[in-house]
C-alpha cells in the first residue's frame, strides 16, 4: 500500500483537497458539509501537472492477398477481422494514440518527430515500443502516469469482449494500476469511413504527476 497522502471525501462538489493550492474549492457548498479533509499534504501546483491529448487514425483494408491490411491489433491485443490497419508499423491505433498523448503532456512533439514512419527500422514494428520510448522519457523528465483515459472508435469487431486485456496491456506499458487506465469503445453509428469500416480512430487524454518518489498517491476516505 502507498503512503497515504492525500484524504478525499466523496463528497459530490469536493473538487480538491490541497487547502492553499491553486486548485482549492473550499467555500462551495453549504459550510461543513463538502470540506475536504487534508492530512499533511505538500503544496501542489500547476508545475506538478502535465495534461496530454492523442489522437489516431489508421485506414482499414481487407487482408492480404486483397488488400494491404496487417493483422488487426488494438491495444497490444489481437482481434479477429478480415481487415486490418494499413501503416508503416504494426498500425496499433490505440498505442499511437496513447504515445502521442504522453509526448503531447511532455511537450516533446508527436510521434512522426520521434519516429518517423520514413525510418526503415520502424517498419513493422510492435507499438508498445513506442510507448515504452514516451514512458521512458516522462520518467527522465520526472513525471508519472496518474491516469489515462481512451476511446477507441471502430464498427467492428466489438471491442468489449478485449477491453480487459486492452487495460491490463496499457497499465503494464505505463507501469501502474488497471484502475488508472479507462478504456471505451464505440461505433461511428455507420457512417463516414469509420462506419463503414474502412477506418479505425482512438483519443487518449493522459494525465502526468510530477514523481517526487515518494510512491503513489493513496485516496483514503
Ligand atoms: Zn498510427
């Protein structure tokens, strides 16, 4: 268990509980009844935060020998469908979405600046690289994954049945809980070329902790 550092009632309206940070909501409400309890938190501020946002998008083609489509993968898991992503690497969607957002909260660029798809050697290649690659520089940096939140936008193959080893895949790339890394899956209601197949689309927002090293935020109530 981590060290308990910060105590949130659950409380609907208590937004934060750092008293004196620039996140502090205390006065909302009627007075007692959504104050945040706060046990020896230290100041927190813009500066220990970072926000990222990816996006991606791969067209879908049959599989070889009708089209040029590789092998459908989606989160590092493996789905079953007679098309699949056309790209330069493995076309995991998701995993360059998830790579774009860790870069974007670094302030690094995005992920042709990093790995650019004119580079033989990332022909092919398995994705969770490239994430590993943005986990290991938000590391450098000081910084750690709190949360991460992604949809991912494809007519089918459903999704749902793989949503568990698609959270268990992007928490061990990211190195934290399954309970900090959300996945959703939607259709497009069949229309534009992700309704119709012939497309697939993911959108992560990630959210970076300055890492003090001194463990993971405990929510204690
Ligand atoms: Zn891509």
């Amino acid at each position: 268990m981590g060290k308990q550092r910060v105590a949130v009632q659950p409380a609907s309206g208590s937004l934060s509980a750092r008293a004196g940070s620039p996140f502090s909501v205390s006065g909302l409400g009627p007075p007692g009844s959504h104050a945040p309890r706060v046990d020896k938190v230290p100041p927190m501020g813009p500066d220990d935060l970072r926000i990222g946002h990816g996006y991606d998008l791969h067209r879908l083609e049959p599989l070889p020998p009708a089209g040029a489509g590789r092998a459908l993968v989606v989160g590092g898991v493996r789905l079953e469908h007679d098309r699949g992503p056309v790209a330069h690497s493995d076309g995991d969607v998701l995993l360059h979405a998830v790579t774009d957002a860790l870069l974007g909260a670094l302030g690094e660029g995005d992920i042709g600046q990093v790995f650019p798809d004119t580079d033989p050697a990332h022909a092919g290649r398995d994705s969770a690289d490239f994430v590993r690659e943005a986990v290991g520089r938000a590391s450098a940096g000081g910084w750690r994954v709190a949360s991460l939140d992604a949809t991912v936008i494809l007519e089918r193959p459903k999704i749902a049945g793989a949503k568990g080893r698609i959270r268990e895949t992007l928490a061990g790339l990211l190195g934290v809980d399954v309970s900090r890394v959300n996945v959703k899956g939607k259709t497009h209601e069949r229309v534009d070329a992700v309704g119709e197949g012939r497309a697939i689309e993911a959108h992560v927002v990630v959210l970076l902790v300055r890492d003090d090293g001194e463990g993971d935020l405990e929510r204690v109530d």
